[in-house]
C-alpha cells in the first residue's frame, strides 16, 4: 500500500504480480519464509558475491541505498536465477523499513572496479528488471552510475530498455571526478559518511560480515 501510496487496486495487482514472480523464482519454496537459511538456502554463493549490497545508513530523506558493483558478477560460480533470487532477497531487506516503502530505494552502479563486459548480462538485467517493474513493493527513487566504464553505450542501452520509460527518467550518470562526483551526491542528499570507502566515503563494506548478522539473527 505505501509503495502505490495507499492506492487499493494498484496495491492489489502489485500483490499478485509479486507472489506469481515469487513462485515462478523459487518453485517449491516459495512459500517458504524468505530467510537465508529458508526459501534462500540454495544460493549461498550468489548471495556472497556482493554484487548487490545494502549500504548501512539511508540518505537525508530516510530512503534505503543499495550499492552494486558489477565486477563481482562471476556467471560460473552460480546460476543466473540464483543471482536473481539473491537480487530479491536484498531488495527486500532493503524495503522493511517503513521509509523505504514510502520514499523508494536509491540504486548506485559502482563501475570504479572495470568489471569486465560479461558483467553486462543482458537476461541478468531483464529477469531483474521484472522482479522492480510493478512487481516488488519497492521505488526506484534513483539510479546513480558511477565511473562510467568504456563500454557504457552497450550498458545505457540495455538499462534503458529493459528498465521501461518511467524508470529511465530516474538514471542519473555522473561525472567521472570524484570530487565532482560527491558533490552532486551531497546535493541529492547522499553524503560521504553514507558511502564505501571505494569512493572515498566512509563506509567499510563487509558483506560477509552483514549475510551472517542476517542469518544469526534468522532473517
């Protein structure tokens, strides 16, 4: 409901989209509390390769922030629709805040670490393009790309079309000076306290370290 702002028909379709995309995912454990150590128990390596990770503090406006570094895409270590199911699972961290339901998720696409042209897997992008687009309850409040690698045109083209017309207008690219680069985050409410160290922020990331607080604690 606060994904479509309390809207009840919008809310109701986006609710069966999002169970018919979990059963099609998951197959028999979709039913299956979405936990580690449940319904994501397959996809331990996936989940580990930290190409998607939640940032721990949210911007000024309280929206949660997951950072994605397309260098750790390793397609031989774990099947495409592992990824996808790691994708949802933090996504889906990323949205039990009550602010990130209703001012949306920031998406920043790090390419500092010149991940390699494989890492722009097309059927990737689409499967986890379907998982946002009126499906989870999650707001794509932002897409910041970082670092804009040389073979960008074949990205740009494959997010434009896969992520639809409503989602393109939120990409934002930004410049390739870190000083530059920062400043435009601040002004969107994104300080360097908030942001890895990869970028001169102040964030340690440690993934490892987050995946087995979540599973401790049997989330």
């Amino acid at each position: 409901l606060r994904c479509e702002q309390f809207n009840v028909d919008l809310a109701a379709k986006r609710y069966a989209k999002y169970w018919n995309m979990r059963i099609d995912l998951f197959g028999d454990k979709a039913f299956e509390p979405l936990t580690l150590d449940k319904a994501l128990k397959d996809d331990d390596v996936a989940l580990s390769t930290g190409f998607a990770q939640l940032l721990p503090k949210k911007d000024k406006t309280g929206r949660s922030m997951l950072w994605i570094d397309p260098a750790c895409v390793d397609p031989e270590k774990y099947t495409r629709e592992s990824m996808v199911r790691a994708l949802f699972y933090i996504q889906s961290v990323a949205i039990e805040d009550e602010s990130a339901q209703q001012k949306g998720v920031i998406f920043i696409c790090y390419n500092g670490n010149n991940p390699p042209f494989e890492a722009f897997d097309r059927q990737l992008i689409t499967k986890w393009a379907d998982t946002v687009r009126g499906v989870m309850p999650l707001r794509v409040s932002a897409l910041f790309i970082l670092h804009t690698p040389f073979l960008f045109t074949v990205l740009a083209n494959l997010l434009m079309f896969f992520l639809g017309e409503k989602l393109q207008k939120r990409i934002r690219i930004l410049p390739n000076d870190e000083k530059e680069m920062l400043e435009r985050l601040a002004d969107c409410g994104i300080e360097e306290d908030m942001l890895p160290t990869d970028i001169q922020g102040s964030v340690k990331l440690d993934h490892k370290s987050w995946l087995e607080e979540r599973r401790m604690a049997g989330k």
